[in-house]
C-alpha cells in the first residue's frame, strides 16, 4: 500500500476558518470552542496553525487563493477546516455570501499549486448541506440533522470530510459541534495508528 511522506517539521499549514458572527444570519452559538479543538490535534500532529474567524467573502477568497500560490515544498501535507453556516454545496462568508466549496479550493488543487502536487490536501467542512433534517437541535442550517461524515475524492490527493450528507442540515451543541468533537477525540486517540479513512469511518 503506497502511503504519503511525513518527513518535514512542520508537517504542512492547518488553515481554520470559523465563522461565527453574520451580517444578517444567526450567530453560531458556542460555535469558538470548535476552533481550539482543531488547533489542538492538528497543531500535536505538528502542523502549522492559523486560526481566522468571521471572514467575508473577499477575505475568504483571498486567504485560500494565497495559499496556493505560497511555497508548499518543505511541507508534506495541507489541512484546511471551515465552520460556517451552509446550504447544498456551500459555505457562507460572514456578510452571508453563499461560496461554492468545490470552487473555493481549487487554488489549492496540483495544476494551480504546484508545490502541492502528490501531497495530501484534506478539508473538513462542518456547515449544513442541505434542509432536511432528522432532530429539532441547533444546527448550521439557514433553515432549521445528521451527524454524518461523508468523504468524496474528486481530484488526486485531496479529500473532502463533510459534516452531513448533501441534503442535510449538520448539529451544533452548547458544547460545538458533534462533528468537531468526535473527530478531535479520534484523532488525538488514533491518529498515530489508524490512517484517515478508518479514521473518518469512526468519525461516522
């Protein structure tokens, strides 16, 4: 089984993006806790962390399209994770612009960043993707829940870890998100043993 280098310290750049506070949208409430969560397992796997909450569109935009275009050679890997409201394919901006994922990262894809081809490149998604839900809890639907991961490899070396199926709206707690949670916990417990996909499996 071919398995990715991990050779470099640090082992690449964790981008967190959490948006909590909107222009006209509910805030995500007790939604800041997801975001030390992530900085934690990522940051004991010796990533490097940067954390950025409530960024608008253009700022959205623009943080990822600076990422491709920095130099990814002395790292071995890329981890974005992005907490939001969101609909079917999207994330929402602070300013409750509606930005297509796919679309998002593709600076990050091996033609536009070339440091980052045959590199793992993972994003973690936790928004709703759709409506329809199964519990009346608080999510981070637009609208009014699955607990589910769902994880799609579309391009070479990336992979997609979303919060719900498409279709559903994802749970948010007083405590964050189930979704944050359970993958801090299995991480931090297997992340030197397991690789990702039993990994994420567990997460589901």
């Amino acid at each position: 089984v071919q398995v990715y280098a991990m050779n470099h310290y640090p082992k690449g750049v964790c981008l967190i993006i959490n948006n909590i506070n909107f222009r006209g949208l509910p805030p995500r409430v007790e939604a800041e806790a997801d975001t030390g969560r992530l900085a934690r397992v990522f940051g004991s796997f010796d990533f490097s962390v940067v954390t950025l909450q409530d960024l608008d569109h253009s700022k959205m935009v623009d943080v990822i399209m600076r990422q491709g275009e920095d130099d990814h050679s002395n790292y071995d890997c890329f981890v974005c994770c992005i907490m939001s409201h969101g609909t079917t394919g999207k994330v929402f901006s602070s300013n409750d612009v509606g930005i297509d994922i796919l679309e998002l990262i593709k600076p990050l894809n091996a033609k536009r960043c070339t440091s980052l081809k045959g590199k793992p490149k993972l994003f973690f998604i936790q928004a709703c993707q759709g409506e329809r839900h199964q519990s009346p809890e608080r999510t981070d639907s637009l609208f009014d829940v699955a607990v589910t991961s769902t994880f799609i490899a579309k391009e070479a070396d990336i992979f997609y870890g979303l919060a719900t199926v498409p279709g559903y709206t994802a749970i948010r707690h007083d405590y964050g998100a189930p979704y944050v949670h359970h993958l801090e916990w299995t991480f931090t417990k297997y992340g030197k043993t397991h690789d990702l996909l039993t990994m994420m499996t567990m997460v589901n």
